[in-house]
C-alpha cells in the first residue's frame, strides 16, 4: 500500500498542540519528536521546542494517529498516545472531550 499525501482541504481545520514534560518535576522536554500519521501514512513531523511545546499544523478533518519518533534523552513514554479525531467543525476530539492542548509526561 502507497501512503497518498492528503491535498489540502478547504474545510475548518482544527489546530492542536502537545506539551512534553518530566512526570516527576513537571520540567518542560525540548527535542521530542512526533509523527502524525493517516491511514498508517506518515504525513509529517514535529519537534518539541525549548519550552516542551509541539506546534502541529491545522488539520483537516478526519482521524490521525500520533507516534513518537524520538523521545528526550534517558527518557521515555510512559502512556499511550491518544487517536486524534477531527470533526467537520475543527474541534479536536480525545476520548469523547474536545480539547486544544494535551500534556505528556515522560519518565527517567
């Protein structure tokens, strides 16, 4: 199966962020990656800044799936990344919530 990139769409798109942080001292974690994937294909990467926080590009809607690429330096995840869900209105939907930003805490 061949990953076909996405066009772009002309709909409401929803914008979202990620935190990264220590779970024990709430530290924020630059150098996390992220890829966002549809269908299992990749369509982009993303990379914490100095602050922890991962900027994502809009997205169009639809359901992605979030895979860590690279984790901090003698860190790592400790829970599962979330499915995200993008309805027709540009709300972001985790687990039945619509939110905007999410929070990770990463352990040693």
């Amino acid at each position: 199966m061949s990953c076909i990139p996405k066009v772009n769409c002309r709909c409401t798109k929803a914008l979202f962020s990620l935190h990264t942080e220590d779970k024990h001292n709430n530290a924020p974690l630059s150098g996390t990656v992220f890829t966002v994937q549809s269908n299992a294909c990749p369509l982009f990467s993303v990379k914490s800044d100095k602050d922890g926080t991962v900027r994502f590009p809009p997205l169009c809607p639809g359901t992605y799936t979030i895979v860590l690429t690279r984790a901090p330096t003698g860190y790592s995840l400790r829970e599962e990344l979330p499915l995200l869900r993008v309805t027709a209105k540009g709300n972001l939907r985790l687990g039945g919530k619509t939110v905007r930003r999410l929070t990770l805490l990463f352990e040693r």
